[in-house]
C-alpha cells in the first residue's frame, strides 16, 4: 500500500474536530487513506443500496449502531443523515469520532453547510503526487501518461484501460448525481474539448459553439465538473502591476493521465512531441503544488498573471503576503529565455528573484536570484 503524505494532516485533525470529512475525486485513494489511519473504527459504504436504506428510513437507528464513531465512505449519498448526525456531534466533546468521506463536493458541501457547519474539518485529497511514487522509476511521459491515480500502481492496470473504464463511471453514473442532463454526448465532448484547452484562458463562448450549448449550459456543466473534481480554473491575480490585464481564468485538470486519455493518447511515447506537452506539463507542475499544500493541510493561494501584451508568469504563490513568481518550462536544456517572464515581473512589482521550474535534471542557483529547480526537486 502506498502511504499518503495527508495521513499525518489527517490525524492531527482528528485529534482536534468532532468529526473529519475527506474529500477528493473518486478513487484518489480516500477510503484506503481512512481505514489505514483509524484501522479500529466500523466502515460504512453508503454506495451500497441497503445501507442507504437504512440511513434514510431509519436515521436514528442507523446512527445508534455507531455510537462509537465510525468511517461513512460516500455519505454525500445520504443527505438525510446530517441532520441527526449533527445532534450526535452536538452532545458529545470527543474528537474524531467520525471520519466521513465524499468525492462529490458539491452536494457534500450544501449537505454539510446546512447541519454540520463549524463541527467538522476538511481535508482535501488529490490523486497521488511525484513524492508518493517516486520510488517507481519512469520519464516524465511516462509520469503523466500514467497520471497520479492509486489503482494504476497499486493493481497495476493499464492506464488506457483504467481511464477509459473511468470515464465511462463518472459520465454515466457521478454526473447524473448533480445535474439531470439530457444529452449526455454534448456533455462528455465538452470534457474532451476542456482537456484540449488545458493552460488556455477559459472562453464558454466558444465551447458553447463547438459543444452546440449556450453559455448558461457549458457554465453549468463546467461547474459539476469542478464538484466532482474533473478540473479547475486558476484565477489571474488582479493587482494592478499594469492597468491591461487579463481577468479571466485558465482551466485546468486535477489529473494529467486522465487529460491525455481524453484528447485521444493510448501510447507515451505519443507524449513526447505532442502539441500538447508544454502546457499539459504546465498542468503537472502546479497541480504538484496544489498536492503539496493540501497534504500539509495548509491553505494554498495560487494565481497566473498575463497581460494584454503577451508578458505572463505561469504560477503566482501567495504566501503570509509574499508573492511568489513561478515559471514552467517543459524543456530539458535551460536557456536565457526561460527567465524573461521573472525579469519583466521583477521590473513592474520592483522585487528580485523567482523560480524556474523544468523537465531537466541539474539545480541552479543564479547570482540574479532566479532559482532552477527540476520537476522531482520541487518544493514549496
């Protein structure tokens, strides 16, 4: 079993809260993360249609066989149940009691706002990242073809075939748990055009015509696509460094295996001169530094900046007010361009220093104060 950088965040919560809930895209590793760190507590699946049953027939006699705590897996199934689950919270002082789980944020979150606000911490968990598998040797292609999720490594199933079956599951089964959505065919050609427009600035107009929608529509459905943990949209950072700058998000996948799967690779080797490899690696890198600050339980506050001239730094770190700079490259040779984004950032903010971030191997630490770090060597 592959052990899970969050387990330690995972616990110190559980030592401080009533109650934990866990959430994350389906099959990122959550139930295995929960049973490993509370291996005495009962388990309890609300994907199954009896247990479902009785949580919803019967809430306080269902609750009253789990006086002790247990484990819920999926309990955004049974809305009903947080009602009840709050009077329990409520009347006890012990911590930790319940550990709940969901892959569906959403209805997790509008369930849990309403009856268990202020009681429960959460804990975001993303498919594995490269420091939990680093010890399976494979090129960069390799790495993202396979993406981060448990099963391709601890199953050893091949990664066509598990994102196929993957995609299938969630447009066929998750999505129809949010939204009723008649044509499910425009729905799944809207998720392979998103995929095709990964580091891209996100313009609905012009998905709504290729997916033949209007606006509202792929609006929606880009929203139930971040609520099952699909994707998400990196927010430009506003401050005024230049009055013409872009205001509008950039989209991106919380896995780079599934991303490739969706535009059609079957193959790594395919990878390695794909159109695509710049901004898919792009994608890696900060999504590398989305797990990293999540695992620590730690708010992360991630920005892209670009103006109307074409001058943008890939990823903004904002941190106890600092910011910063970031650039991705996915070349294995460094050269002096790779830092013109740095420089023109430092001119417009009067500040000094930033990072690069490549597909190369050798560390540097230059007299600017520019820093190249290597994809396996990030930190953050």
């Amino acid at each position: 079993m592959i052990q899970r950088k969050a387990k330690q965040e995972l616990l110190t919560l559980a030592n401080q809260f009533k109650a934990v809930v866990v959430i994350g895209p389906r099959q990122s590793g959550k139930t295995t993360l929960v049973k490993d760190a509370f291996p005495d507590k009962p388990y309890v699946n609300f994907e199954n249609p009896d247990v479902r049953l009785f949580a919803s027939e019967d809430p306080r006699g269902f609750l009253a066989n789990y006086q002790d705590g247990a484990i819920f897996d999926e309990v955004q199934r049974s809305p009903d149940m947080f009602s009840y689950l709050q009077e329990i919270l409520d009347n006890q002082k012990e911590a930790g009691k319940y550990i709940l789980t969901g892959s569906n944020n959403f209805l997790l979150q509008e369930n849990i706002s309403q009856s268990l606000a202020g009681r429960v911490a959460y804990l975001q968990l993303l498919p594995l990242s490269i420091d939990e598998i680093k010890d399976i040797p494979q090129s960069t292609n390799q790495l993202m073809y396979n993406g981060g999720y448990p099963a391709i490594y601890d199953q050893l199933i091949p990664a066509t075939k598990w994102y196929a079956n993957y995609i299938q599951t969630y447009v066929e089964r998750d999505v129809r748990q949010i939204l009723n959505i008649g044509d499910l065919n425009k729905f799944e050609k809207l998720l392979r055009l998103c995929a095709g427009r990964i580091g891209q600035l996100l313009n609905m107009s012009s998905l709504a015509v290729e997916v033949g929608v209007d606006v509202k529509t792929v609006d929606s459905w880009l929203s139930v696509l971040e609520a099952g943990f699909v994707l998400f949209r990196l927010q430009p950072y506003y401050e005024n460094y230049n009055k013409r700058i872009v205001k509008m998000p950039k989209l991106y996948f919380y896995d780079i295996g599934l991303a490739w799967a969706l535009v059609g690779i079957n193959d790594p080797d395919q990878i390695a001169l794909h159109p695509f490899r710049g901004s898919f690696f792009e994608n890696l890198v900060i999504l590398e530094v989305k797990k990293q600050f999540l695992n620590r339980g730690e708010t992360h506050n991630l920005y892209f900046w670009r103006d109307s001239n074409g001058n943008e730094i890939d990823l903004l770190i904002k941190q106890s007010g600092q910011i910063q700079p970031v650039e991705i490259k996915s070349g294995q040779t460094i050269i002096q361009g790779y830092f013109k984004g740095l420089v023109f950032w430092n001119k417009i903010t009067n500040t000094s220093g930033g990072t690069v971030i490549y597909d190369g191997i050798h560390r540097q630490n230059r007299s600017s104060g520019f820093s190249v770090v290597p994809l396996r060597e990030m930190r953050f």
